[in-house]
C-alpha cells in the first residue's frame, strides 16, 4: 500500500473516530451540561460558604476585640477638687471611673459580637466574657443565661465545658451545693483534657465541703495533693486537709 493512501485512510479513522465522540456528546448533552451545572453551583456554594464564615469569624473578632479593649482599659477614680485649689485634669481618654463602669460598657459589646456571631469561635469566647462580667457584678441570674446558651449551642465544646463550670459557680455561689457537684464531678470526668482536672477537683472538694459532705471533700482534696502532686492546686488542696484534721 502506498504512503499516500495509508495516510488517508489514517485521516479517515480520526475523523471517523472524533465523530463518534462528537455524537455521543452531543446525544449526551443535556446530561453532561446538567453535570456540569451541578460541579459548577456546588463550587460556587462551597467559596461563597468559605467566605461568609471567613467573613463572619472576622467581624466577630472585630467586636470582640472592642469590647476586650474596655476591659484593658485604664481605671482613674475622679478625683475631687480641693477648696481653692485648680480642677484636676480631665482623666485619660478611653479610661473608667471604676472597675464597674467598665465591666458595664464591655458587656453589650460582649453580647453584641454573641448574639451577632454565635456559631463563630470568637461570639462564643464573647459569650463567655459576658457571662463572667455579668458574674462579677454579681447579676447572677444573667450570667446564668449566657452560660446556658453557650451550654445549649455548645454542649461538648471547649465552650460549652467552661459555661457548665461556670454554671457551677454560680450555683456555689447560690448555694445550690448538691448541683454544683453534679456538674463539676460530670465535668472531672471528662476525657477531652482541655480543662483542668487538678482545679476542677479542687472546685469539687470545696463543694462538698459547703454541702457538709466532709468525707467526700477530704476523698477529693486527697486525689489532687496526691495524682497532682505538681499541680499549683496541690498545696490549696494541702490546706484544706489539714484544716479538715480533728484538732489534737
């Protein structure tokens, strides 16, 4: 067979064979532009969810850090002027009279980047902050509730762990004893490590102590001075064993 002929009937099979393919694609097409539809809105969804979480976490963040800027802020008490003496200087920008003047601004910023950004890692720790500064103003019952939000939303985070020993704290501090060591025993046996153990037992030794419960709390005092002989709990837990000790 001469070259010229078999590099035309070469030709032929690839066309022929490019041909077969065009057909089934185009036989195929609704299906594979379906396909690729599909591809291509999934993508799309997967950046746009990328971005909206990056987004959120961001504006988050940015709250966040407005409200923690309050609580790092300077502290100047007014100061009153003496008779015939000039006015004192105006105290610093950006500082508080009192400790609880800034606990009370910091607080709706807290709960602004909460309940604006609750599924982002800073909307919960603003969460917690707001429950904590809401504790120290000794609001209680509204510390409480951000606690149990972060509990509900949360449960078995490192958030949702903290909120429930927070909560803990609050029912010592309302001396709902028999509770408080319902959730810090729970909470001492948990296995995820990221609290710790050694000030949870300690919190739970001082909580059956203010139940009565002298037995228990020496067990528990016990097992931190010894399992956590290193710990910086070690020598509080030292203390209240031999406070627990009958007098000679």
């Amino acid at each position: 067979m001469k070259t010229r002929e078999r590099q035309h009937l070469k030709h032929d099979e690839i066309a022929e064979t490019l041909q077969q393919a065009y057909t089934r694609f185009d036989r195929n097409r609704s299906r594979v532009t379906t396909i690729l539809g599909v591809c291509l809105i999934a993508a799309a969804i997967a950046v746009g969810l990328y971005w909206y979480r990056s987004h959120q976490s961001d504006e988050a963040a940015r709250l966040l850090a407005d409200a923690l800027t309050i609580t790092e802020a300077q502290v100047v008490p007014p100061v009153q002027p003496l008779p015939g003496q000039p006015a004192p200087p105006p105290p610093p920008t950006g500082s508080y009279p009192s400790e609880r003047a800034k606990l009370e601004a910091a607080i709706p910023k807290f709960e602004a980047a909460a309940d604006q950004y609750p599924s982002t890692d800073p909307g919960r720790f603003a969460r917690y902050r707001a429950g904590a500064a809401l504790a120290a103003l000794d609001r209680t019952a509204d510390a409480r509730a951000q606690y149990q939000k972060l509990v509900d939303s949360d449960g078995q985070g490192l958030y949702g762990r903290m909120a429930k020993l927070a909560l803990a704290q609050c029912d010592m501090q309302d001396k709902k004893y028999d509770a408080a060591i319902a959730t810090l025993r729970d909470l001492s046996l948990d296995a995820k490590g990221d609290l710790p153990v050694d000030a949870i037992l300690l919190q739970l030794g001082q909580a059956y102590l203010a139940a009565g419960k002298t037995t228990e709390a020496r067990q528990t005092f016990e097992r931190v001075a010894t399992e956590f002989a290193t710990s910086p709990y070690a020598a509080d837990a030292k203390k209240q064993l031999d406070a627990l000790k009958p007098a000679a």
